[in-house]
C-alpha cells in the first residue's frame, strides 16, 4: 500500500508504542503535522521548542520510555538545542524530529534552513538527516534503539519537506536494526579482584549514580550495600537509586554533599562507584581526591573508564548484569565500625542542620523543602530547576522511590523544571508532581505555565523566590567579595500570573504559611503555582569550592551565628 513519508513517520512511532509528542508546527513540518491528525497521537502544543525537548525528557526520566519531540526547521530546530545538549549530557533518551527545507533548495540559504544535523552532531548520539520517503521507517526504528541502547541519549530525525510529501511502498519492518547492544559480561578474573578488594577494605564506600536508575539496578545495588555492609553514596543524578530510609544511605556526595558522605570518600579505603562518571562536581580536586581508596569502577560506557579518575577494577557493562554475577559469589561482610564512625560525623553535622532552628520569623528555602517532603512522605516526583534550590531540595527532599527526582545536572540547565515536569506527567498519569524552581529559572521558560492550562494538568510548582540568581549571586559572596553584579532578580507578580492562566495562585512569606499551602495544593484538583518568598541572601552548605579537595568545605554556620546574621527582607 502507497503511504506518504508523513503516514510512514506516524505509523513507526506508534509501532515504537508512542503516544505522546511534544511539539510546534511550521511550514518545513506541514505534511507531518497534516498526517498526524489520523493517527492515535495526543500533541501537547509547547510554547517554544526549547520546552518540548525538556518535556520529552521529562517524560522519559519518569520512566515513560523514550520521549519525542517534534518541531520545525531553522529557528524551531535550533530552539530545541539547548534540551537536546541536556538529554545528552544526562544520559535520556529522546528522538527529536524536525522538518527540514525540501532537498533541491539544501545547500541554498532557503528560508528557515539550518545545518541541523550539523548543529546537533556533539549533542547527539546519532543524527539522521531522511530526503527520501522509503528511508523513514528504518531510520525511526534506528534512532529508537539507539536512543535507549547502550548508554542512553538523543537521537535527532531531520526529514526533508519533499520527504515528508511523497509515496512510497513502504511495509513496516519487525526486525530490530543490526546494532551492537554493548553488554560484555563481568570475567572472572574482574569478578575475583572485586571480591578480594571488598573482602580486604575496611573502610569501603559505593558511589552510586545514574546508571543504576537507567540499568533498573535498584535491588542489585541494595542487595550488595547490605550483604557486604557498604554505604552508598549517591551522585545528584543518583538520588532515589536506594530508599532515602535505608540504613546504607548516606546521601549526596559532592560540591553541595554532605560533610560526613564527602570525609567518607575522603578516608575511604575502597571506592565502588558504580554508573556514575566522575564529574568534576562530585569529586573536587583530582589530585587529592580519596588518595588512599582502591577503585573499582562499572559503567555501560567504556569511554568512561579511566577518563577522569585512574582506577584499579574498571568493568564495562550493564551495572546490573555485573552486579548479579558478583552477588551470585559474594558472602557476608561486617563493616561496623567504619559505619559508626561515618554516624559520629553524621551526628556532629546536626548543630547546622537549618530546618532544626528555632523560627526566627524568617522563612528559608529548606524548611519549605523540607515540608513538601514530609506532607509527600518523600514518593511525590521532584522535578527541579537549576540553582541554590536544586541542592536543597537534593539534600533536604530525601527520596524514597526511584525515578522520584528529575533534575538537569550535566548540562545545568535553568528553566529546565516546569517544561520537564509537564513531560513527567504524561509519563506518570497517577503520581503527585512537585516542579520546584527557582524565580530566575521560572522565568526562563514560564510561558509553558500556558500549556498548563490548555493541557488542564496537575502539577504543584514551588518557586523558591530569593530575588536574586541565588547560586551566582552565592559565589559572588563567597568569591567575588560580595559584589552582585547582574544578580539581584526582579520578578513578576507570581500569583497573579497563575491566576491570568486560570491557575491557582498561593503565597507564603512566613513559616508558619508553609503547611497550609502546601496542602491546599495537594488537595487543588488543577495546577497551583505557590510563590515561596524566602531568605534572600542564605547560601547552600556545605560547599567545596571549585578547584579544591573534597574535604575542603566551607561549613554552614553554627545555629546562633546564623540567626544573628540573618538580615530582613525588604
Ligand atoms: C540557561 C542557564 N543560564 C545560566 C546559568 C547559570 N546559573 C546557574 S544557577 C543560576 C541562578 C539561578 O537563579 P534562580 O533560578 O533564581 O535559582 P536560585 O539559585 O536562586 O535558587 C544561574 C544564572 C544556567 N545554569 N543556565
Ligand atoms: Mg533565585
């Protein structure tokens, strides 16, 4: 039967089993939006591509599988370039489709053409540039498998206009493109030198990423950290890999970790990191981080072995096939002073812990956080922007469920929240959704609070209002001898530009507020934009500054030292 590569490009991504796109049409995109209409596909209308491409990737982390987003050529493909550089750098699987000028005028500065593929080439696991109708559905089949095989990421379909319009006698194609699914097993050589490393530390710790949440790794990871009595520390892509409650967690390690999870790595004796890549957030200063730890390192990637960090065990694999076979030979271990001591230090950090103050009358980022996360029991899905709020809610939301936090760590990228959160939703139809963001980020993309109210979504979103670009303006005070340039932030009314979109509008500027409008937004059946207007100049603690060993942190002031300094919003 006679298709156009417009019905051709439908019928595959259905057979993909998609159902959603996020997208926004123009005229290199036409004949795709045209054939669209008879298909079984429910187009959520963004606002600006950059959108669609975070809520395909939204979509995706939320384990809705491989997110798409569809767009034009020229300008509506360059706008998705920012969310495509996300996905990549974070591991998400998305495809991205975009119309391209019909093939004669390529090459001739027609109108709205850009060298996409081009563009898109260091930020893509693969880009596909299709000027012939018949090519369609084997190039979708492809970018679908290269988007979730191996070691995640986006793939971009550039489709000619002419393409798109005409006929071809195409038959869909069941067979799985001939690609190498990279899965070596563990040897039993790296197998018996894992175990004898384990078997001989002391002082070991896991270092748990992304990986494990992408290789569903969950019950191996915990099985290990419980048999061989090992903590885990996770990176901020990691977050949610083992239950916050867990007696084997110790939380986020890094530039804004946890002093004791950081000195842990510091004094360990052995390192497992298992699905993380070393990023030079999570480990300081190369030359002096966990000089005196073995190493042992698995990822999917083998470009990641070795790359930032020397290590004496690197496996490349699936995380959970690997872990599988060392379970199947590991026997038990004790680590019960090395876990007390690790407490002791968990302990003696309480005395700064921010949410155990008395109220000064001052409402700060944390107590929000920290009360979001307790009326959520920790199992609402967290989706973040970039900045100060980001770290607290990474410390201070303590995840229970896997796939619970979405946020941009890689690329960190602002006004990535709320479009990735509209994403997460169609991926998790029944689950409570909380996009927390910062006044500067909600700006960046706030014209999706639009396609909010045309989609007529839920989705609760906390904008931790600081006035300022708080992370930069943080480092200014830290570094830069507190002189704010470019950072002190002016926003709009936040209640009623929710109200102007139809949606619920809520305030808190005290402490007390917190509760109640946290609990009218969960009980709102629509979408409820509440404006937190907390401590304008507090700091994110601990921190490690750039460049310097992961021991070296600077420390939140003790309790009284911070109540005297705190300053009045004006
Ligand atoms: C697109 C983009 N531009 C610039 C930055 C640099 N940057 C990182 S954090 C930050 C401030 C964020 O301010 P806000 O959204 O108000 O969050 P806060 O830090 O105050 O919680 C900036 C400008 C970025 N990460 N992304
Ligand atoms: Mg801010």
């Amino acid at each position: 039967m006679k298709r156009t590569g417009a019905q051709v490009l439908w019928e595959s991504l259905v057979r993909e089993g998609v159902r959603v796109v996020f997208g926004y049409p123009g005229g290199a995109i036409l004949p795709a939006y045209d054939a669209m209409l008879e298909y079984p596909i429910h187009h959520v209308l963004v606002r600006h591509e950059q959108g669609a491409t975070h809520m395909a990737d939204g979509f995706a982390r939320a384990g809705g599988g491989v997110g798409v987003a569809i767009g034009t050529s020229g300008p509506g493909a360059t706008n998705m370039v920012t969310g495509i550089a996300t996905a990549m750098m974070d591991s998400s699987p998305i495809v991205c489709i975009t119309g391209q000028v019909a093939s004669p005028f390529i090459g001739y500065d027609a109108f709205q053409e850009t060298d996409i593929t081009g563009i898109t080439l260091p930020i893509t696991k693969h880009s596909y540039l299709v000027s012939k109708p018949q090519d369609i559905g084997r190039v979708v089949r492809e970018a679908f498998h290269l988007a979730r095989s191996g070691r995640p990421g986006p793939v971009l379909v550039d489709i000619t206009k002419d393409a798109q319009q005409a006929a071809t006698d195409w038959q869909p194609d069941d067979q799985m493109p001939p690609l190498p699914e990279p899965r070596p097993a563990l040897s039993a050589s790296d197998r018996d030198g894992m175990l004898d490393l384990l078997s001989r530390s002391h002082r070991p710790v896991i270092l748990a990423g992304r990986g494990i949440l992408l290789g569903n790794a969950m019950a191996e990871l915990r099985a290990l950290a419980e048999r061989a009595d090992v903590p885990v520390a996770m990176t901020l892509l990691g977050i949610g890999c083992l239950p916050a409650s867990h007696s084997h967690n110790l939380g986020m390690m890094g530039m804004h970790g946890e002093a004791w999870v950081n000195h842990a790595i510091q004094e360990a004796d052995l390192l497992l990191a298992l699905g993380m890549r070393f990023d030079d957030r999570v480990t300081g200063n190369l030359k002096n981080y966990a000089p005196n730890a073995r190493k042992i390192h698995i990822d999917i990637d083998a470009s990641e072995l070795n790359k930032n960090v020397p290590v004496d065990i690197g496996i490349s694999g699936d995380v959970g096939d690997a872990l599988r076979e060392l379970l199947v030979h590991l026997q038990s271990l004790k680590h019960e002073a090395w876990r007390a001591h690790i407490k002791a230090m968990k302990g003696e950090a309480a005395v700064r812990d921010i949410t155990l103050m008395p109220d000064t009358g001052h409402l700060y980022a944390a107590h929000v956080i920290h009360d979001i996360w307790r009326h959520t029991q920790g199992k609402a899905v967290v989706v973040t922007d970039v900045g100060q709020h980001q770290m607290w809610e990474a410390q201070y939301y303590h995840h229970e469920e896997p796939l619970s936090l979405i946020t941009s760590g890689g690329l960190g990228t602002m006004g990535f929240a709320l479009p990735a959160a509209i994403g997460a939703r169609f991926a998790r139809p029944g689950a409570e959704i909380w996009a927390i963001v910062g006044d500067g980020g909600f700006q960046m993309t706030q014209a999706e609070l639009t396609t909010i109210a045309q989609e007529n979504i839920k989705i609760n979103v906390a904008i931790i209002n600081n006035g300022y670009l708080g992370m930069v303006r943080q480092w200014q005070e830290f570094f830069y001898e507190r002189r704010y340039s470019a950072t002190p932030l002016r926003s709009p009314d936040f209640v009623k530009l929710a109200e102007a979109h139809g949606v619920t509008g809520l305030r808190a500027s005290r402490r007390p507020e917190v509760e109640g409008v946290v609990a009218r937004a969960r009980q709102a059946p629509g979408a409820v934009v509440i404006d937190f207007r907390v401590e304008q100049e507090d700091s994110v603690y601990p921190m490690v500054p750039a460049g310097a060993d992961l021991h070296q942190m600077i420390r939140r002031p003790a309790k009284s030292v911070l109540a005297e300094t705190a300053s009045d919003r004006n």
